[in-house]
C-alpha cells in the first residue's frame, strides 16, 4: 500500500465526440489532507471525483484509493469512501434522521452501532433540534449540512465532496468551511474537494491543484502558489491624453527595482511588484517625468485569481460563456446524469 | 443476505415517501372507483351478453378496473428511477457499496406493495357497491397476489424504458401509450368471444389478459384451480424474463 491515500496516474477520460473531460492527470493526495480542485465549470472536476468514486471508468491510466485500485476493486474503494455530490442528494419526503438511516444502512451498519452514529452526526452539523423535521422543510444550507452528514456516517477514510458551498448564502458558506475543517481535525479524515471559487480553495485547501480543460496545470500550497507570483500586484491605467506617453514611462517603470514583471490587460497595465507600498510613489514619480498621467492605480496582494490567470492565461471568473464551454459541459451532464 | 438487505433498504424508501403522499394514494384510486360506479352502471344492459353465471356486468367489470389500477401503478417504477437520476441520489446509492441488482429491484417490489394496496381499496369498494366473490376473503388474497405479479411486470417494462429514455415526461407519454392499448385489447371490460377475430387474436397474446382471466375465474366461479393456474404460470414466467430485462438494462445504464 502506497502512503498516498489517493494516487492517480495519467488518468484520461474521453466522453463520445472525442471530448476530452480528463486529460492525463497525475496528482497523489496524502492522508489527513484537505485537497482541493480548483477550475471553472467543466474543467473536468466532478468527471475526476466520479472516476475515483467508481462511477465512472477511466479511458485509460489508473488511480487507487486507500491502496485500491478504482476499477478492478470498486467494492473495497466504496466501502472506504463518503461522497457529498453538487446535487446535495438528499430525499425530501424523508426526515433528516429517516435520510441518515438509510444511508448507514447503505453502508450495512449494524442497528446499534447506526442510531449512535446518527445522533453523532447529527450533533456535528447542528441538525439535532430538526433531526425528525422532513427535509422539504429544510434550508438550503440545513440540507447541504444534512448532505455532509450522510458522507459521514460510515466513518470513510476519504470523503469527496464536490462543490461543497455551490448556490449557499455567505453565512452558510462559512459554517459549511468550519465544519469541514472540522472534520479533519476530529475525525482524521481526509478530505478531496472541487470549488471554481477561489476564496474556498484559499482558505480550506492544505493544496491546491489548478485544473483547466482536463490538465492539471499547477499544484501547490494556496500560500506558496501566491507567492510565485513574485510580489504584489499594482493595476495602472493611463489618462486617454497622455497615452501616448505610457510606453515611454512603461519603459520607466520597468527600471525601477522592485519590479518583476509588466503585463497588458484590457486597457490597463498589471504591474507585479515585491513591494506594493513603497512601490506606488515611485510609479507616479517616473510617470511624471516622461509626462504621462495615471487615471487610476490600485494595489492588491495576489490572489488564487491570479494565480489562476497566471497559469491558465485567462481569469478564472470571466468563464460564464464560451460556447466550447457550454458544449463541454453539456455533454458531461448528459453523460453523467442521463 | 446483503443483497436481500438491499433490496429492502431501497424499498423501504419507496414505502415511506409513498406514505408521506396521500394525495397520490387518493388520486390512485378515485379514479379506478369513477370507472366502477360510471361504466359499471352504463354497461349494465350487455350483462345477458357476457355468458352464463355472471349476473351484473359490475361482477365481470371488478376484476378488470383491479388489474387496470396496478397496470398504472406499474409505471411509476421506472419514473423513480428516472427523478432519483436527475437529482443525484442515484449517484449517491451508486457510491455505496449496495448491490446493483437491488436497486431496480427494490423499486420494482416497492411499487408492487404499493399497488396491491390499492387493489385492496378498489376491491373493497367494488364489495361494497355490491360485487360478490365467490371465493370469499382467501380469494381476495389471490386476486391481489396475482395484481401483484403483473404490477411486478409493468414496473419492469418502466424502469427497462427508464434505463434508455431518462427524462420522465418522455417517459410518461410512452408509457401511457403502452397502458391504454394494452388495457383495451384485452378483456378487462369487454368480453373476447364478443371482439372481431383480429382483435380477438391480440387479446389472446395480451398479458393483461391472461391477468384477468384467472382473477376473474376467482371471483365469479370458484377454485377451477385448472382453468387458474396456466395463465398465472404464463404471466409470472414473462415477468420473471422482464424483471431480468430491467435489471440488466439498468446495469447497463449506469456502467
């Protein structure tokens, strides 16, 4: 058995059409760890979590998990497994403890053992008060908890869980953060997450793996893949009078020391730069000098979004479109669901 | 034993949601008993027509209106296996280490259950509207087991049609396009001597009809185990092929 709880290797899905969902991906997930997908709808996200969960096969390479492999010992790697889906699956005409039940018991749990379990989860998502309320009476937030629940209540070794804050208010959001990093603290879990919001992977994720088009394309601490930026990022956009200036005092800005890199955006310049505060000044001096003029400057420290952009070479929310996209993920869902 | 287990599990469920929706078994069986109380009345004057021993044509009608409840019953196996897919609890049951076999089969027996309950309101409705079993209470058993069979058999060609159709308003239509035809050519309402012969020949291929011949036998003759028995042989055999069929094609669906 190999140390890593979860290992793949080249692992490729082509859906019909010659869709490529999964291309090629190799990463290792070790125990105890809160690791984390980062990418835009149909990246091949929730494709990956489906193979490793064994509903899906691969097209080709391989992957284990807990030490079994995903397509010749599927019973073995379900019974050590929690899924929590996107869909947040959980029946509505039952009441939260009635849903509870029927999962252990999906999971074969002898009666004591089960109603023990019950009333443990339960108190872990703080549904105790609602347990024996039906659950078409429930929030949007008290069903996902609900959800999470039912990943728990075998005591997986590994609990996937796919977008696990997808549509929840702020608040919500917060709690479902605590509640897993719970988890791992309590229960010793380790834990495999996708989300395309950057401020999730960032402050739940001991790793990172940005994945885009089905590849893989960086993995990483969230802290140190920020800091490879190289520095802070100042966003600085000329006056339409001077504009002409801008490459000439570019030019400039370019000399000064704490500089690492310029790069054109839409109608503005980002600027990365080791030392943001005392950086700015500096900007506008050499600008002045040459005679442009700064319309607006803003500073910021790099974010997931940046790194994102970094690798990827395009930002990660601006995704709500691209016709190649939808098609992508149409298909997956048809595939998936249908 | 697991396997067993299972299938209860996934059963048990069905049982419960169906309990939490009295609405649905209201409307299951209003409409059975409209039929009963208006067609039975209007049909009245054919009664010389149907043969001897049979002294209403409510008598001859009863049996029909039972087996016509658990022929529409039968369908909502294959859409729960549909809405389950779309929600994502088929995924969920998926990534469990249950048997696969057990979830189109849970499903298929849950509504089987479902459906002999309804059968017994019916039964019970058309006793008090005046319908005599000959056989008496253990022959109201038999009816509602030999219901049960072909509910077994309707439920298969659902969740068989669920597995390659996946959208449940496809799935209503085509399964209402079954039922209607299935019911009509048969003997559920009118008798066979008295249909063209073309139509005389489908009745005699027709399932629905060797459901209702045997029912009928029980409630308007008596134990004539050797007019009874064939025709339950015939119709548990082809559910029997159909359940696997179901089973099969649902494996094949999530594969």
């Amino acid at each position: 058995m190999s140390a890593s709880i979860i290992k793949t290797e080249t692992l490729t899905k082509i859906f019909s059409g010659n869709i490529k969902a999964v291309d090629n991906v190799s990463f290792e997930v070790e125990e105890e760890e809160i690791y984390g997908f980062l990418g835009p709808n149909g990246s091949g996200k929730t494709t990956t979590i489906l193979m490793l969960i064994t509903l899906l096969k691969p097209t080709s390479g391989r992957a284990t998990v807990c030490g079994f492999d995903i397509t010749k010992e599927q019973a073995k790697v379900r019974s050590c497994i929690g899924y929590v889906s996107q869909d947040t699956a959980v029946d509505e005409n039952l009441t939260g403890r009635e849903n509870l039940l029927l999962q252990g018991r999906f999971y074969h749990l002898p009666k004591e053992v089960l109603e023990k379990r019950i009333d443990e989860v339960l108190e872990m998502v703080d549904l105790t008060d609602r347990a024996n309320s039906l659950v078409s009476t429930y929030s949007g937030g008290m069903r996902k908890r609900l959800d999470i629940a039912e990943g728990l209540i075998h005591r997986p070794r590994v609990l996937f869980v796919d977008e696990p804050t997808l549509g929840l208010d702020i608040q919500t959001r917060l709690k479902i953060w605590e509640y897993i990093q719970r988890l791992r603290e309590e229960a010793h879990m380790t834990i495999f997450l996708t989300t395309h919001y950057m401020d999730e992977a960032d402050k739940l994720c001991d790793r990172i793996g940005i994945i885009d088009y089905g590849q893989i394309k960086v993995v990483g601490e969230p802290n140190e893949l920020k800091s490879q930026i190289g520095g802070d990022i100042i966003t600085l956009r000329f006056t339409n009078e001077t504009n002409s200036y801008a490459n000439q005092a570019l030019a400039e800005i370019k000399k000064l020391a704490a500089i690492e890199n310029i790069v054109p955006t839409k109608e503005s310049f980002s600027v990365v730069a080791k030392d943001g505060e005392t950086t700015v000044p500096k900007i506008f001096e050499v600008a002045g000098k040459v005679g442009a003029t700064i319309e607006s400057i803003s500073l910021k420290r790099p974010t997931l979004d940046d790194v994102f952009m970094a690798h990827t070479g395009r930002e990660l929310r601006e995704e709500t479109g691209s016709k190649e996209d939808l098609m992508r993920e149409r298909i997956r869902m048809r595939r998936v669901r249908m | 034993m697991s396997v067993l287990g299972d299938i209860w599990n996934v059963c048990w469920r069905e049982l419960k949601r169906f309990r939490r929706q009295p609405a649905r078994i209201f409307m299951s069986i209003a409409q059975p008993i409209i039929w009963l109380a208006l067609l039975g009345n209007m049909m009245q004057a054919i009664t010389p027509m149907l043969g001897s021993g049979i002294k209403s044509y409510l008598d001859y009608m009863a049996p029909g209106v039972v087996v016509m409840t658990t022929l529409f019953g039968g369908v909502f196996g294959g859409l729960s296996i549909v809405w389950d897919r779309r929600l994502g609890f088929l995924n969920k049951m998926l990534a469990a280490p249950i048997s696969r076999s057990a979830i189109p089969i849970g499903k298929m027996i849950a509504s089987s259950l479902i459906s002999s309950l309804q059968a017994t309101l019916i039964l019970c409705a058309a006793i008090v509207m005046g319908v005599n079993v000959a056989t008496g209470p253990l022959g109201i058993v038999a009816v509602i087991l030999i219901a049960m069979i072909l509910c077994l058999m309707l439920s298969g060609i659902s969740l068989a049609l669920g597995a390659v159709i996946k959208t449940h308003e496809t799935l209503m239509v085509v399964m209402n396009f079954l039922t209607m035809p299935l019911m009509f050519t048969s003997n559920a309402l009118f008798p066979k001597e008295l249909m063209p012969s073309w139509l005389q020949t489908i009745a005699d291929w027709n399932p629905i009809t060797h459901t209702i011949t045997p029912i009928r036998t029980i409630t308007i003759t008596g134990w004539e185990w050797a007019s009874i028995l064939p025709d339950v042989a015939k119709i548990a055999a082809l559910t029997l092929v159909i359940m696997g069929i179901a089973t099969m094609l649902f494996r094949r669906s999530i594969s």
